[in-house]
C-alpha cells in the first residue's frame, strides 16, 4: 500500500510537548478522580490471590473470592482467568509487602491495581503508531496515531475513567497483529494466545488471521491447539474449583446466541456471519504481503464490529474496536467523512451506554474516586440521584436514535471500507480532490464533544444538581 501524500494546510501540525502536558494532565486527572467499583472488587481478589498464595491456599482462591462478597459486601467474585489475577498479583506485590510493614489503605491498593490497565492502555498507543507505520500511513498520520488512541473517547474512559483492563487484551491483539504483518507465526500466534487468557474474544481475531495467511487445514489447526498454551493449563489447573467464574463466563456465552435468524433452529447471526467471513477468508489468495495486511486489518475491524453490532455489550469492550476504526480510516483517502463517523460512533456509545447501564457510569464513578474516597461523598447513594438519562430525555427519540447513532457508522464502515485492490470502496466511488485534514484538531475535537460534552458535563450537572449545589 503506498502512504498516504498530503498537503499541509496551516492548522496542521505535529505533536509537541504541550500535546504530552495537556494528554498527560487528562489522564492523570481521569485517574484519580473516577472509579468504577469493578476495580475496587478486582485489587481486592488480589489480595485475596496474595493472601492465598503465602498461606498455601492457592488453589482455594475462587471459593475464597465467593465467601469474600458476604463479607466484604462486594456484589461479585473473582470471574476470570487465573492468569489474569497472577499477572494483577505479580504489579501488586510490591506494594502487598510494603503493607506487611506499614499500613497500605485500599485506595492506594486500588489505584496501584487500576495502574496495570492504564500502563497497558498508554503502551497500546505505541504499538499502534508502529502498526501505521508498517501499513504505510502517512507522516502526520503515523504521528498523531497515538494521539487519536490516548484521546479516543471510548478507550479513555474504559481505561482511565472506570479503570477497567480489556487493555491488557488489546495490547498482546495488537503486539501480536505486529508479528503477523512481519509473517512471523509462532510468536503471533503465541501472543494471542497470551491475549486468550484477558479475553477470548481473541479467538475471533485469531481464527480469521490464520485463514488469510495459511490454507493448510491441519496446519491451521496446530496453530489454534498452540493458541491454548496458557488458556488451557490454567483452566485444567482450576477445574471444578473455580468458583462461579464458569457459570459466569457461561452467562457471557450465551450472549453470542441471542440474536438468531428466523429461521429452523435459530441459528446465531453472529456466528453465522462470522462463519461466512471466515470462509471468504481461507478462499482468498493474498497477492502480496501488503494486500494480506490490509485485509487483515479489515477483518479486525469487521470482526469487532459485528460482534458488538449482534451481541449486548459491556461499555469497556469497546475498546477493543477503536484502533481498527484508526487503522481502516488511514487506509483511505479521504479520511474526513470516517474521522466524523467514528465521533458520531462515539458519541452514540455514552448515550447508549447511559439508557442501558443507568447511574452505572455517572455518581458511582466519582464516588470510588479520590474526591469520593477521601471526603466520603456518595452520591449515587443519595435520593435526590440525577443521572445523565433525565436531560437526555428531554431531547425527542434521543434514547431510539443512541443505538442509531452508534450502529450506523460501524455499519457504514463495514461497507465503505471494504478492501480492493490497494484501496477501499468508498474511495473508488468518490472522486473528488482529496484534501489534508487538521489531525489535531479532529483527536482534540473528538474528544472534547464525546467525552467532554456527552458524558462529562451532563455527569457533572447532574452530581451539582444531587448535591443540591445548582
């Protein structure tokens, strides 16, 4: 794929130093202010791993996490793959000793924890620029990558806002996207097999990959059994003491067959559709290695994008689709119409967010955050609660156009974006001159309307308004 050529217009420029302050500030500030509670629950299995790890109770930890909610008062028990809590328990352990000499209070145990996700999200950032750089993006492009990751508002405020750790995921799908472009298979396919263990929505990345690159069915196979050289042990070492993680994951699964054809037996569109893709996938013959890489990226981005399309969602997934949207819209020519997109896209995820997940994303937050924490405010525990969702509906048909507003761009992407020949379909269709855009101005921009006028101004009318302050 030849990179991108642009003009550059006087409102382009670089990232410099301010760019590092201001991204910087947001973060740390995202960081310390707000907290979901699923955190809290997640530093405090660790320390339950921890305490069980030192008291040769290892194998007890699951039942343990179950017994810990009584007592505790936490509403869930440890529901993931054991390799995720040893990698939580191997960032916290410094901190866990410390505590065995001197008081470590749960805030800072918390925080420390909720560091792990957030490391992983700025490293993300990284490995992502070197993927533009590989798919021939341009200059301003490959620069401003990073950028549009740290500031994409979904990423944001999974990652640094509620602290959740789907960037662990994500960052061994895109290290191991990075060995595949350079044909190297056995560390791809042991690095997603590393992302497996954070979560399998690997597998769908994973299966499809394999098919574009190699044709060979027992070779394909071998593949996906190494795949499982951490899921496996780890789940065979658990089994029949997981606690209620099975039955858990068990509930998750049964969201891929929710949506069905009408049609005898019902089967799951999305496993349907996926079957389908997977299939144009094995029959294609790559040309060359950069026509695999830009089918490959599209798949990504298919895959992703029909996955929380069919399948009711959490808001931290998401976060899993946003750099494909990056990487498919630098693929194309006119980038302008899909960098609008992708914020329409955005902005539909906090409104749908808001009516699905109502007051889970809003006083609670601020509430396990550092101002909630050290002046014991609670204000999703107050009567005169106001979430997002009543200034919403002061809007006509807001909360029947949020899920509009979120599907029609990924739908809109799936079609415009389609691969062929070096360039996509909506490039083919539209002649038009092609003109540079203020990258800048769009990653600020962007985030500023999402995040800051979506999510963070009603949130903070309505906790002024709960407070009695407005």
């Amino acid at each position: 794929m030849q990179p991108i050529q642009s003009n550059r217009l006087q409102l382009n420029r670089m990232p410099q130093k301010s760019d590092v302050f201001l991204a910087t500030a947001l973060g740390l500030a995202a960081f310390f202010l707000w907290n979901h509670p699923d955190i809290i629950e997640t530093a405090q299995h660790t320390r339950i791993l921890l305490d069980d790890v030192f008291s040769g109770r290892f194998f007890a930890f699951y039942q343990d996490t179950m017994d810990a909610r009584a007592t505790l008062g936490y509403e869930n028990a440890a529901h993931y793959h054991i390799w995720f809590y040893l990698l939580c328990g191997l960032w916290d352990l410094p901190l866990y000793l410390i505590g065995k000499l001197i008081p470590v209070g749960e805030l800072a145990f918390t925080l420390w924890t909720k560091a792990l996700g957030a490391t992983a999200f700025v490293a993300c950032g990284f490995v992502l620029r070197r993927l533009a750089e590989k798919l021939g993006a341009g200059r301003e492009q490959i620069a401003w990558t990073p950028w549009f990751f740290w500031l994409c508002p979904v990423g944001f405020f999974s990652a640094l806002c509620m602290g959740q750790y789907d960037s662990l995921c994500l960052l061994f799908l895109l290290l191991g996207l990075l060995f595949y472009l350079d044909g190297r298979m056995l560390p791809f396919v042991l690095t997603m097999g590393t992302a497996l263990v954070f979560k399998m929505f690997a597998i769908f990345i994973l299966i499809p990959l394999l098919l574009l690159r190699e044709k060979r069915i027992l070779r394909i196979a071998g593949w996906l059994a190494l795949s499982l050289w951490l899921y496996l042990p780890g789940s065979l070492l658990f089994a029949g003491r997981n606690g209620d993680a099975g039955f858990f994951n068990s509930l998750i699964a049964q969201r891929l067959f929710a949506t069905v054809l009408p049609t005898v037996g019902q089967p799951s569109l999305l496993l349907v559709l996926l079957a389908g893709l997977y299939l144009l996938c094995w029959l294609w013959q790559p040309g060359s290695e950069e026509s695999l890489a830009q089918k490959a990226v599209y798949v990504c981005l298919t895959v992703f994008s029909l996955l929380f399309l069919l399948v009711q969602w959490h808001p931290q997934w998401i976060i899993l689709l946003s750099p494909f949207l990056l990487l498919t819209t630098w693929q194309t020519k006119k980038q302008m119409p899909w960098l609008l997109l992708s914020g329409i896209c955005f902005g539909g995820y906090f409104l749908l967010t808001a009516y699905s997940f109502a007051g889970q994303i809003e006083g609670n937050l601020l509430d396990f955050g550092l101002l909630g924490q050290l002046t014991g405010l609670r204000i999703s525990g107050s009567e005169q609660l106001r979430i997002n969702t009543i200034y919403f509906d002061l809007v006509p048909y807001l909360s029947q156009l949020a899920p509009v507003a979120f599907a029609a761009p990924l739908l809109a992407g799936l079609v415009g974006k389609l691969p062929l020949r070096g360039s996509c379909l909506a490039d083919r269709l539209d002649h038009r001159p092609v003109n540079p855009q203020p990258l800048w101005l769009w990653a600020y921009g962007t985030f500023a309307v999402c995040w800051g006028c979506v999510w963070l101004v009603p949130s903070l009318f309505g906790w002024c308004k709960t407070l009695g302050i407005l």
